[in-house]
C-alpha cells in the first residue's frame, strides 16, 4: 500500500469480509445447485442448494447492518449505532410485512 492510497479501518475490512463472504457462498450454492438442475440430478437437491443461496444473498446485507451495529457499538458511536440499529428495524419490518400481508393478486 503506497501513501496515496487511504488505509482501511477495521471496519472497513470486516465488513468487506462479511459482503464478500455472503456473495461467495450464494454464488456456489446458486451455481451448483443450477448444475445438479440442468444435468437432472435429484431435484430436492438441487432446490435446497437454490433456496440456501437466494436465502444468503437476502441475508448479507443484513448481516452488514448487524456488524456494524457492534463496531459502532464498540467505537462508543451512539448516534451511529442508534441510526444502524433503525435501520435494522427498518430491514427487519419490511421482512415481516412482506411475509405478513403476501397475498397472490
């Protein structure tokens, strides 16, 4: 890393791990599930892998909030952890909603 570039915090690394993770692990679980699909392996299979992946990359973002939520927390950054949570809130209430009033039009 030379001078001109900015170092990254802490905070910046773990939530770049917990992104890249979920991305990672979706994208196997999407692809390999896909592949069981089309050369006609069990399908149970296959839709399970399908499920986990879509349920992991709905989750990531979540999982962002949620850390940075704790390092805001841990910094002592009221404000931010106060605004984080609401936007966990936020996340977590449209969830339930769109379970809650799913109706087939």
């Amino acid at each position: 890393m030379n001078a001109a570039e900015p170092k990254m915090t802490q905070m910046e690394r773990l939530i770049g791990t917990v992104l890249r993770a979920g991305v990672t692990i979706s994208s196997v679980c999407l692809a390999v599930g896909l592949a069981l699909s089309l050369i006609g392996a069990t399908g149970t299979i296959a839709n399970v892998l399908l499920q986990i992946g879509i349920v992991v990359l709905l989750a990531t973002p979540v999982a962002r909030v949620l850390v940075s939520i704790v390092e805001y927390a841990q910094q002592r950054d009221w404000k931010f952890t106060l605004l984080t949570a609401i936007v966990l809130m936020e996340l977590l209430a449209s969830a339930v909603a769109a379970l809650m009033f799913d109706k087939r039009l």
